[in-house]
C-alpha cells in the first residue's frame, strides 16, 4: 500500500508542477492572461505541498527521485498538450529515469535508512 501511494502522490506532483508551469506559459507566451498565471501559480504552490504527503521521511531522496518522475510526465505531457513526439533517446531516457526511481524511493533499505 505504501508503494501505491507514494506513486499516486509522485503523479499528483507532476501534474500538478508541470500543469501549473504550462498554464503560466500560456498566460505568458501564448497571451492567455492573468487568470492562467493565476491558476499555475496555485497549481505550483499545491504541488510544493504534495511532496510532504510522501511517506518516506527524507526530502533529497523524495526529490530526487521525483526529478525522474518529472522527466518521465514531461514526455507525456508534451505528447497530450504539443503534439510532441518522443525519439528513441528520450523513450530509452525515460526509461532509466524510471529505473532510477524504482532503485532510490523503493530499493530495500536497513532500517537506518
């Protein structure tokens, strides 16, 4: 259950960190106006508060892998919001960000963390 949860909140994160840096980009660049700026800073600030709902108790590791999940849901992201198309590479870069994420939030660990 802890695994499933911290999975939950890491997509919570992504959506909530890159939808929200999307929205001021287009209140910004696309001349969409305050109210989409608006909205991604709220966005923004959830997300700062989504980390701590984590169950591990140690902010580097949880950002750190975070930083892979974030890769990963930014590749999505652009694929649904862009019309983006992943290379090999960035499937291949996904992929070990991914492995990394596996190996640093849910490695086994000693009880000493």
């Amino acid at each position: 259950m802890t695994v499933a949860r911290s999975v939950v909140l890491f997509v919570a994160a992504a959506l909530l960190e890159i939808g929200g840096a999307w929205l001021i980009w287009q209140g910004v660049r696309e001349h969409r106006g305050w109210a989409w700026i608006g909205a991604g800073v709220v966005a923004l600030g959830v997300y700062g508060f989504v980390a701590t709902l984590q169950p591990d108790a140690h902010f580097g590791r949880i950002l750190a892998a975070y930083g892979g999940v974030f890769v990963v849901a930014s590749l999505v992201w652009g694929m649904v919001a862009d019309d983006f198309v992943p290379d090999r590479w960035d499937i291949i870069g996904a992929l070990v960000c991914m492995v990394g994420v596996a190996l640093i939030m849910y490695g086994p660990r000693s009880s000493g963390g």
